[in-house]
C-alpha cells in the first residue's frame, strides 16, 4: 500500500487478533465502517470513510494511540492501565464486550487461600504493573517486609499446562531401539498466578480458583488527550456515535403491545422507556398500543409482568442500530 494513502486520514486501531478481534469486526459492520483487508496487510482503507484501518496487538493500541500515531483504538481497560497510559489517552465509550476480571489465582487445594500469604512468593503473570501496584500497596498496608514477587507470563503459561497434564501416563518412543516406553507424569501443583478471567472455565481446569480481584476490565473505544489532527474531529464524533448507537442496540429491544386503557398507568410503570414510551389509539377505545424501549436482560420479567396486568399480542424485536 502506498504510504500517501493514509494521508488525511483518520487512523482506526482495531486487535489484530485475540479475545477482542472478533467482536471489533461485528461492532464495524453495525457502525456501517466499509473495508477489505488484504490477510498479509495490517493496515487497510476504509470505502465509505476517509478512514483507515490499522490492525495491532492489542497491548500496543495504547501507547499508539497515546503518542498519537493512530487517532482511534480499541483495546481493553486491563491493557490500557498495565500500559501506564492513562494520562496520555481518554476513553471515549465503553463496549460492553470483552467482559472480564484480573484475579490472583491459586491451586485450589493448596495452602494459600489469601493474597496476604503470597507475601514473598512467586507469582506468574503477564501484568507485570498491574500486579506490582496491587502487591506494593497490599505490603504498605501489612508492613510486610517482603511482597508477592511478579515473574513473566511464560512460567505462567507453563505453569497451567503442567496443571492440564495431571497424574497420567504418557508414551515416549526412543530414538534408538524404536522401543514404547511408559512414564508416569505425577500432578504437579500450578504456581499462584495474576491473569484474567472470563468464565472462569480455564483457571478451574488448571485447578486454580480466585481469591482476589485487581480490576474489572471491559474493551473501550480511546483517543489521545492530546489529538494532533484537529481537522478529524468531527469524523471522530460521527464514529462514535455509530459506535454508541450499536452498543445500545445490544443492550435493548422494542417491545409492543396493547393493554386496557385503564390498565396503561401500571403498564408504563413496567415499561417506561428510556423517556418515555410511545402511546397510541385502537379503533376499541377500551384500550391502546404501546411501544417502550426494555433492557435485552430484562425481557422475560417484563413480558411476565405485562401478562399479568392484562397485556395482550406483546411482541419483541431486535435492534440492529440506534442512536439514543
């Protein structure tokens, strides 16, 4: 690609893979944000935007965005504070996707069981800053003189896969006389770790439970505090309010239905919209339709509810975009 290309143009970073990936491309096509990528190419164009798009690992969305090499990122908040790049990037929008927790994680049938018996253990991590922070703080409030001691995320990964191989038999041939030989693997204990989790169904595999939290992370959409291209300010609100518009549709539905005139206060307290709901006649003035806004989460209560006041032909649709 022609590197004048991208000239004028707002530059977008989206997580070139990993847990966020996925969900970035949904929320693009809910946005209308029209693109092709080359699978050999990080960077792409947009059609329909003066945008370009620039594929990064998510760690490094950050700092890029931060010192201003890309106007737009989405990453996660875990990555945006093990980054220490806070001061240097304002989050815009959360996502509502990429849900997780930062834990510290021991065995579960251990001996530590607290995060205060970690003092002057080893912890296997990848945020090594976070896990600092949290361990330096949790020994100036003990007087302890020494803390959990954060080491790389590769004994970590090591760490869970020895924790998966548990107690089993294994067959190794030998080079030599080509002979089948059968090695009993005892169950070694997985190091205590700081990781994230996001259903939990891994750390319980690797016989690890949570017994404590660090941070609740979800994926945001970030700017840099101090943008340099004044000139795509207004590209930069047109997108995030696509963006937005798709995150509400996510979270609510439409729901219609007609109830008896004289029922219709108790209806609108069940169904009161995100200001107001939206009331209309029948040709049967005994009774009116009406259209309110509901949380995706709560749709089954309210339906129940509506039923009981005396509700009737309660529908429910999906939104695919909206501007709230």
């Amino acid at each position: 690609m022609n590197v004048d290309a991208l000239n004028g143009r707002l530059l977008f970073a989206i997580p070139k893979k990993g847990r966020l990936h996925e969900k970035c491309m949904e929320l693009l096509a809910g946005a209308d944000i029209q693109f092709r990528r080359d699978h050999r190419l990080d960077v792409c164009l947009v059609k329909n935007h003066n945008i370009a798009l620039v594929f990064l690992p998510a760690a490094d969305i950050p700092s890029f965005v931060g010192k201003g090499n890309v106007d737009l990122g989405i990453t996660g908040q875990d990555v945006l504070q093990e980054a220490q790049m806070q001061q240097h990037v304002t989050e815009v929008l959360p996502l509502s996707f990429g849900k997780c927790a930062l834990q510290v994680q021991v065995p579960e049938a251990g001996p530590i069981q607290t995060v205060e018996q970690l003092a002057g253990k080893r912890v296997v991590t990848s945020f090594e800053v976070l896990s600092g922070e949290y361990f330096g703080k949790l020994d100036e409030k003990l007087n302890l003189a020494e803390i959990a001691r954060p080491i790389s995320s590769t004994s970590a990964a090591a760490s869970r896969q020895r924790a998966r191989l548990g107690s089993r038999t294994v067959s190794v041939r030998t080079a030599s006389a080509r002979q089948v030989l059968f090695v009993s693997v005892p169950k070694l204990m997985p190091s205590p770790a700081v990781d994230l989790v996001e259903s939990g169904d891994t750390m319980r595999a690797a016989g690890l439970h949570a017994i404590a939290t660090l941070m609740q992370s979800e994926a945001v959409l970030i700017k840099s505090s101090t943008p340099k291209h004044e000139s795509l300010d207004p590209l930069i609100k047109l997108i995030t309010a696509r963006i937005a518009g798709v995150v509400a549709a996510s979270k609510y539905v439409v729901c219609e239905y007609n109830i008896p005139r004289a029922k219709l206060h108790d209806a609108t307290g069940i169904t009161p919209g995100r200001r107001a709901p939206t009331i209309s006649p029948l040709e049967d003035e005994a009774w009116v339709a009406v259209s309110s806004m509901v949380e995706k989460k709560r749709v089954a209560d309210v339906m129940d509810e509506l039923v009981k006041i005396g509700a009737e032909d309660i529908l429910i649709f999906n939104l695919d975009n909206c501007r709230v």
